[in-house]
C-alpha cells in the first residue's frame, strides 16, 4: 500500500560504513559499540534471509566445529581464523557457535528460534545493496523486497520490471507479491501487489469477510488505503505510474460459483493529470461481446467521490449513489468499488458492486496496469 515501509530494527546491529544498505553488517549484537568499531574489516559477514531479523538455522547438514562464545563477533572471528569455514549459526541465548565448511540459501535456512546464519563476504564478486545476496556464481546478486540492478541498488518502476529481474523466483510460489516500487516520476517508493505475469495492481478486492469499505472521501481515493489483500493504490501514486510508462488496463472477475471469466483489458489508459485525475482509456483490446463495453464512458472523465463531485450529471451525486469513487459520465454501467454481497446474487441497487449484463456479483476483483513496452 501507499506509504507503507518495513521499518528494520536498529536495536540489534550496528550498521558499519554503508548508509544506502542492509547488505554487509559488521557482526555484533548485545556487543559494546567500542568492540564492534574495533573489529577488522575482514568481520563482514552477509546475513541469510531477507528480513534482517530473520531466526534461522541450516537444516541437515553436520557442522565443522561447535564451541561456545559470548557473542556473534566472537563467533565470526573464529570462521575467519579457519580458512576453511564459510559461514556461521550463532545462537542469541545460550552461545553456542556452529561454523560450517559451506555457505547457504535462504530456501535451506529453516525458521528456527534464537538463530542467526551468516555467509562469508564474497571478495571476487559485486557489492550486493538493499539486502541483496550475493548468487552462488559469485556474478550476481538476488535482489529482495523490489530492487533491481545488477547490484540491487534501486528500485523497480513496476511489476514487469521486478518479475523480470528474478524477484519471483526468490520468492516461491506466491499468488501474489507485494514490493517497493518507484516509478520515474515518483519522488518516493510505492508498495505494490504484483501479479504472477508481472502486472501492477491499483485495485483488488475480496470478499471472505473482513472487507475493506471503498464507501471514501476525496483524500482516501488520492492517498489511497487498505490492506494488502483489499486495497485501492492512490490515484497520486496511479499518476505516477501511468505517467511514467505506458500501461493498457486489466480488469478481473471472479463470480462466487467459481466461475472465472477473461477480463477485459484496454488500450491505453493513463490519468492526464493530477488535479481531477481525469481518465484517459481507449477502446478494448480483446472480444467484448460476450460481457459488453461498460468501461467507455469513463473516458476523458474526471475522478469522483460524493464530497468532491466532478461527473457529468447536473443533478445527481454519482459517487454518493454509487456508494463509490469512480470516473463516473452520469452515471456509469458498471460499479468497482461498490459494496460486496455474500450472496453472490444482484439486487439490482447503484450502490453494489456489478457489470451491467451480470446477475451474479463478482466475490473477488482486480484491476491491473499492463506493461505496454
């Protein structure tokens, strides 16, 4: 969502000369700051895991020494003095230090409590940033949480961009993702929701309770709010995309009998400027006799909710009886963000969610931005 951004604890490490990274971290924790500024270089370790406070521990392999220290520093230095360790499980409570002849992925890191695993530096490959992890070719980094680069170190401008880099990959068999974002004309990162095919979501809703009211005012609808799961981007941060790179617009049904229907998709969509948000959409792009064309009249529309008015209609509240923002003419023919049923079934009022032509209301909707490049 909009604004939000994982926080790193800075109670367990100190952070030593990189101000842009959580790449390499000079080992020290419950460790006085006078001994972590006097440990060599040589102590840069790279931590397994993309979350930096990660609990692991590697899973079935024998160790090549054991002993006890009184702190992860300590541990690191006897890998270093063994020119044939390669990374270290230390554990936060009771000491004990395991040093291994091999290094360690993050799929063979088992979640396992008071351990922290750390690999050697890499001195022959690139300088991982942001959290990446250098690949066992020694070449490249893996990238997390949505940078790219051959060193990670920035961020994706969408989705495509991200699944194209190997975020996927690295991160298992999601449904979804949810990572920064920055397109070019934003002055800050974006969390987003990714599609498997590399599609940006600016709108996703469920209904398996627990639904996310889009009954907003103006502000709500530019910030934009939810969860990760029911949400709706920002139109701010949907100017920014769409202004950044061409996107064509998906949009996604399924129906509460299971049956799933292949969404629409448009040519061109892009808001022109940042003001009304006024839509700019051009025709469809697949065969839409079988649902019919109920997005036309959302083009050259500006945005609106019922306490910023901006539809066409000189005597009605579009928004306030749709119970929804939207791109509203006067009205419209169909209604995104309108309420959700459990039923399944319409009752035929403006303010439920519906595609005119549909008697069954959709339990689940998506609309995506389509990289056109």
């Amino acid at each position: 969502m909009t604004r939000q951004k994982a926080s790193a604890s800075l109670n367990a490490f100190s952070f030593v000369g990189l101000t842009h990274t959580l790449t390499y971290l000079l080992l020290v924790l419950n460790t006085p700051s006078t001994e972590a500024s006097a440990a060599p270089a040589s102590h840069l370790f790279i931590r397994v895991g993309e979350d930096r406070l990660l609990s692991c521990k590697p899973l079935d392999v024998t160790e090549r020494t054991r002993i006890s220290t009184r702190s992860v520093i300590d541990c690191s230095r006897h890998c270093v003095a063994d020119a044939g360790c390669q990374s270290v499980a230390y554990h936060d409570v009771d000491g004990l230090c395991l040093l291994y002849d091999q290094t360690w992925g993050e799929d063979q890191c088992a979640v396992t409590a008071g351990w922290q695993t750390w690999m050697k530096k890499r001195t022959d490959g690139p300088v991982c940033e942001n959290g990446g992890q250098l690949k066992p070719n020694g070449t490249s980094c893996q990238c997390f949480r949505g940078y790219v680069g051959d060193r990670c170190q920035r961020l994706m401008e969408d989705c495509l961009e991200g699944k194209e880099s190997g975020h996927y990959l690295a991160m298992g068999k999601q449904d979804q993702k949810y990572l920064l974002s920055k397109p070019r004309l934003s002055p800050r990162e974006i969390r987003v929701g990714c599609s498997l095919q590399g599609e940006t979501l600016f709108q996703q809703r469920f209904f398996s309770g627990g639904e996310v009211s889009f009954t907003r005012g103006w502000q709500d609808y530019v910030d934009g709010f939810g969860t990760d799961s029911r949400h709706w981007l920002g139109l701010q941060n949907l100017w920014y995309f769409t202004n950044s790179k061409s996107y064509d617009l998906g949009l996604y049904f399924h129906l509460i009998n299971e049956t799933r229907i292949s969404y629409p998709r448009y040519s061109g969509f892009r808001l022109t400027e940042n003001v009304t948000y006024t839509a700019s959409l051009g025709p469809p792009i697949v065969d839409m006799s079988a649902l019919g064309d109920h997005l036309k009249g959302m083009n050259g529309q500006r945005f609106s909710t019922y306490d910023n008015d901006n539809d066409n209609s000189t005597t009605r509240n579009c928004a306030m009886e749709y119970g929804a923002g939207w791109w509203f003419n006067a009205c419209a023919e169909a209604n995104f963000n309108g309420r959700m049923s459990d039923t399944g079934v319409r009752e035929n009022v403006l303010d439920e969610m519906f595609w005119e032509g549909l008697n069954t209301i959709p339990k689940s909707v998506s609309l995506k931005l389509i990289n056109r490049n």
